[in-house]
C-alpha cells in the first residue's frame, strides 16, 4: 500500500509561482524604499556638511589668528616689528580691516586642501586645523604675518562679492633684502572683517605700535562674518535662497589678549 493510499486526506504542499513572484515583489518595494531613506539622510547630512565648510573654516581660521596674537611680540628689540591695526573699508563699503604683527606663533604654512568628495573644488578645510581644528605648529620662528582681506578666487557662483581671508607670513626677518611674504588663504567666503584693540581704558578702530609708545593693545577683538555655501542660510530650506536676494551670514566673534602688551599705569610694568 502506497503513503498515498494510506492518508488519502493528506497532500504534500508548497509555494506556488504566483505566491514567490508576490514574495519578492513584497522584497523589492522594502529594499526600494529603505534605499530611498537612506539616500535622503545621507543626501541631507551631505548638504548639511557642504553649507557648514566655510563656517568650519573659519573657526579653524580664528585659532590661527589666536595662536599669531598670543604668541605677538613687544614691537622693541632685535626682531621688533610694529603691531599695526588699520580700520579699512572693502570696495563695497564693507569693513576689510588689516592687521600685522610679528609673532612668534610658529604656523608658518597653512595650506588648503581641496576636498573633492563633493565633486566641486570650492570644498575646502585647512590641513593645518584639520581633526582638531587647532593649527600645527611647525616651528619657533619668529615671524611677520599681515592679515587682508583680498578679492576671492573662488569662481562658484555664491561665492560671488565675498572675499578670501590671506594670512601673509615674512620668515628671514634679518634679511638684507625684505623678501616676498608667502601668501596662505585660511578662510573663503568672507563678507566683513572688523577689528577693534582695547587699550586698557577704551576700544579703539586703530592701531599704531609707534604713536602708543612702542607698546601692545591689551586685547583685540574680531568681528568675521561668513557666507554658508550655496548662499543658503543655515538650517533654511533650499527655497529660501531663491526668495531671498541677500544670504544671511554667520557672524564670529572673539576676543584675543595680549600678553606682552605694556599696562598704562604709572610704574610701567609689563604684564
């Protein structure tokens, strides 16, 4: 007697065609959709990264001009310079102050690495702040470095009207023939800059070593704005760049002390 004669109730059963083809279907449309979610985070956090460069830039950029004004020499002795501080205005009419100091900062190359991960050259990040935003100090020189706001040289089409922040660094001080400063970019997408030195009493637009008695500003304070990438204002959605003819900007500010400036008090002393 066959298994079959023996349990004639009993039918052996499996998927059939059409419950497969359903199955995968099912598959697909899941794949297909957590793709897409996917796709739309890592779109967004991409986009979100790409508007935060410049800003990202430009702290890297504040802890560079710490580290040069921390580390600014008294403008007396072998290696002297004068601290300068100039309040200029930018062809627009915008503030482009400059600055210039000799510093024993040792940041004698800061370099700009082209991220090209986005597929656009304008992606940038310093290498000497790269990780910890903190530049590496290559050396002990004592060196001279202007701060000025140059024309930029970025061609994408938001960056438009703003400006390049160029670090200009003199190394051979003792030089017979004062050479070429090396010009470094350490900031794009600059709208204004604005400084102000306080001199113990009062905040002052300029500044002049040699008529302040060849001595220091207590502090220094920097007032940068930035243009976020796409022209976009942070955190907005992409169609508030096309209703709005002027982007926001971010706006960084901080305050730098001296240590080598000279008090104004009556006995002189150096602080």
């Amino acid at each position: 007697m066959t298994h079959a004669s023996r349990h004639p109730g009993h039918r052996a059963r499996g998927f059939t065609l059409l419950e497969m083809l359903a199955a995968l279907a099912m598959v697909a449309v899941l794949l297909v959709s957590l793709y897409a979610s996917l796709h739309i985070a890592f779109d967004a956090r991409q986009r979100a990264e790409r508007r935060m460069e410049p800003v990202t830039a430009a702290h890297a950029a504040v802890q560079i001009m710490r580290l040069d004004l921390e580390s600014s020499l008294p403008p007396t002795g072998l290696l002297a310079g004068a601290f300068t501080m100039t309040n200029d205005t930018l062809d627009d009419g915008r503030d482009g102050d400059t600055l210039s100091i000799h510093t024993a900062s040792g940041i004698v190359d800061v370099a700009y690495a082209f991220d090209r991960s986005y597929g656009e050259e304008d992606a940038f990040t310093p290498t000497a702040a790269a990780e910890s935003s903190t530049p590496t100090v290559i050396g002990g020189d004592v060196i001279g470095v202007e701060y000025e706001l140059v024309a930029t040289t970025d061609e994408s089409p938001d960056a438009a009207g703003t400006y390049d922040l160029v670090r200009r660094v003199t190394r051979n001080l003792l030089a017979p023939v004062t050479p070429t400063p090396t010009e470094q970019v350490v900031c794009r997408r600059v709208v204004s800059m604005n400084l102000r030195a306080y001199s113990d009493t009062e905040w002052l637009d300029t500044w002049d070593s040699g008529s302040q008695d060849n001595t220091l500003p207590t502090a220094l304070e920097m007032v940068l704005r930035i243009q976020p990438s796409s022209g976009s204002p942070i955190g907005a959605s992409p169609k508030s760049t096309t209703t709005s003819s002027t982007p926001r900007t971010y706006t960084i500010v901080q305050v730098f002390e001296l240590p080598c400036h000279v008090a104004a008090d009556s006995g002189g002393a150096s602080r």
